[in-house]
C-alpha cells in the first residue's frame, strides 16, 4: 500500500480529495495506487473505486489511460460508454483505441442477444460504420468491423464480404473473425475454405470461428489442424473443438491431455474442465437473471489479472495464454502483413451484462 493512502477507508466522500493527492505523484506511483485499488475492490466486497480511477482516463501518460481503459471494461455506467466512444474518437495511441474498441463490442455484443435492444443496436452500429468510413487508420477500421460484427445488418455483412474476398490478408482475417462473432451458419462454407490457408493466423481464426458456428459435423475438419506445424494453430483448434462441444469432443480432448506438447495438454484440461462446468450450468434449473449473474462473475474473475498482462515487447505472434485459456496478441507485436490476427476469445465472447442506452 502506498504511503498515505488507506484503501480500507476510501470512500466516495474522500475520492476528489484522494485524486489530488494522487495526482501529484510520479507516474510510475500512480500506476502502482491504480492496480493496488484495483486489487484491494477485487479482494475487498462491497469496494468500488471505480468513480476514483476512471478520473485517471484523460491522464497525459499512456500507460495510466490504457491501465484505466481496460479497468473500466467490467463497468455497466452508461456514462462510462460514452466515454468510451470518446476515447475511440480522439484518443492518439493505437494501443488505447484498441482496448476501447474492443470493449464497445462487448457492448454491442451484450445487446445483441436482446430483443428489446433495437435502438441502442442500431446508435452502435451507426456511431461505428461512421469511424469506419472516416479514419484512416486501417487496424482500427478492422477493429471496429470486429465489434460490429455482433449486430444482425445487411451493411455489415455487405463489409465482411468485401473483406473475406480481398487480396489483403489482414482484411480476410477480420473477416474471419468477424464472422465468427456474427454467428450465422452461412459463414461455414466460407470460413471452411481457409482451414488451409498458408497463413497460420488465418488458419488459426478459422478453427475457433469454425467452433463457433458449426456442430459436431465439423470437428474432423478442426482435428486436422491439431496436427500443424504452428502450435498457435494447434491451439487454436483445441478452442474451436471445445466451442463445438459435445460428448465426441470431450473425448478429442480427453486424447489431448496425454500430448507430448505442455501447452496442449495444459489448454485441453482447462477446456475439458469449462465443458463440465457449463454442463453443470445446463443441468441446472436456473432463472436467466441468476445465471446472467453468474456468468458475469466469471467474467469479472477472469479479468483480475496483473496489470501488466499486456507488453507488447514481450509478445511475438500470439504470444502466451491468457488465465482464460485464450491466446493474446497485441496491436504492435503483429507481422507487418497481418495488422490484427485473432488477439484472443474477447473478439468472440459475450460479455457483461450492460444497461440501456438513454441518448
């Protein structure tokens, strides 16, 4: 704990006066006060600092936004997701703007499966095309197409079309993944074409799209793909085969624990052990509200993380699993030919619960 500052005390009345304080500390302090606050709300119940971090979201170092970025992830404040769509707009890193375009599409994602959910669908899906058609930056229009992908639109879908028949590498990979997010079984026969591909990247996002959409039918072809030269791919195909599910894939995966690779057998026990945890779930009577909440609490468990989980200097290609059995890439530890392969199930997973949009 910092000098000064006791966590156990801090409440809503002190945070003005604790931002100050804060403030006037190095940078390298104020990292360590905003993952130690981070740490003590996750250990601490009823602990909610996130009205006092989130004054840290303009701050003039990067590394203080992007920590901040990604804390408010977890938050259903519509205040915070305007300050998101903020963030996209003006934000100079590239890195930064990536983890806010990534966390708009666990928004989009969240309404996506509600019905009730039409007119905040479409101000997202009309705030996003519009980024896209106005910067120039090419991995941030991929980005964003990612996060749309969610939402049920002819122009979207018109997107990742033009995308998957492109020359460009990069834009069929978007395409890829953004077909895995949308969901549809018309996507299969597409993404089925690229289990070969010569860029392992593309392999790699198809096996877990291909996952994501097919069924039983299709876990031959994603089997294949245990045996590639990449062990990214490799892994890559355990995910797709875990997201197929059923009895044929427990026992693909049961297989896998005796590989003569760690990191599959690793990967093949932990998703082994999601299998049984969400069959749990299913044999469960459950109300949607208790489930819902349980999901989200699984989610927020997975993101309490050291706060240095992202370095891109340390990451080449996919780099290492994260604590969700997910493969991380970062924005600037990509080939020069790929702007943005698969960084992880984030680009697929539904995430928390959010609340209405009122403007």
């Amino acid at each position: 704990m910092i000098k000064n500052i006791d966590y156990s005390n801090l409440n809503f009345d002190l945070f003005e006066t604790t931002y100050k304080k804060i403030l006037k500390k190095p940078n390298k302090d104020i990292l360590l006060i905003l993952f130690e606050l981070k740490e003590f709300e996750n250990k601490n119940k009823g602990k909610d600092f996130e009205s006092l971090i989130i004054k840290f979201i303009h701050h003039k170092d990067k590394e203080i936004r992007l920590f901040t970025t990604k804390y408010i992830e977890k938050s259903t404040d519509l205040a915070v997701l305007r300050i998101i769509k903020k963030i996209i707009e003006e934000e100079k890193e590239k890195i930064i703007r990536y983890e806010a375009i990534r966390i708009l599409g666990n928004w989009i994602s969240s309404y996506s499966y509600k019905n009730n959910k039409k007119y905040e669908i479409e101000k997202l899906l009309n705030f996003g095309l519009s980024y896209i058609s106005q910067t120039s930056d090419k991995e941030d229009k991929n980005n964003m197409l990612k996060s749309l992908s969610y939402i049920d639109s002819e122009k979207i879908e018109k997107i990742i079309i033009d995308k998957y028949n492109s020359n460009d590498e990069a834009d069929k990979l978007c395409s890829i993944i953004s077909m895995g997010n949308n969901g549809k079984n018309k996507w299969i026969s597409l993404i089925e074409e690229l289990l070969e591909h010569d860029n392992y990247q593309i392999r790699s996002s198809s096996c877990i799209s291909l996952g994501l959409i097919g069924d039983e039918e299709h876990l031959d072809q994603i089997k294949e793909l245990l045996d590639d030269e990449e062990l990214d791919t490799q892994k890559a195909a355990v995910l797709g085969i875990s997201k197929i599910g059923g009895n044929y894939a427990k026992e693909v995966l049961e297989k896998l624990k005796f590989s003569t690779e760690p990191e599959i057998q690793e990967l093949s026990e932990k998703m082994i052990l999601e299998l049984k945890q969400e069959e749990e779930l299913d044999s469960t009577d459950v109300p949607e509200e208790k489930l819902e909440d349980t999901l989200n609490k699984e989610k927020d468990d997975s993101q309490n993380s050291e706060f240095d989980e992202y370095d891109a200097g340390k990451i080449e290609g996919w780099g290492t699993l994260n604590t969700d059995g997910t493969s991380f890439i970062a924005p600037d530890a990509i080939d020069t030919d790929i702007d943005d392969p698969i960084k992880s199930l984030s680009d697929y997973e539904k995430p928390i619960e959010q609340p209405d949009i009122d403007d």
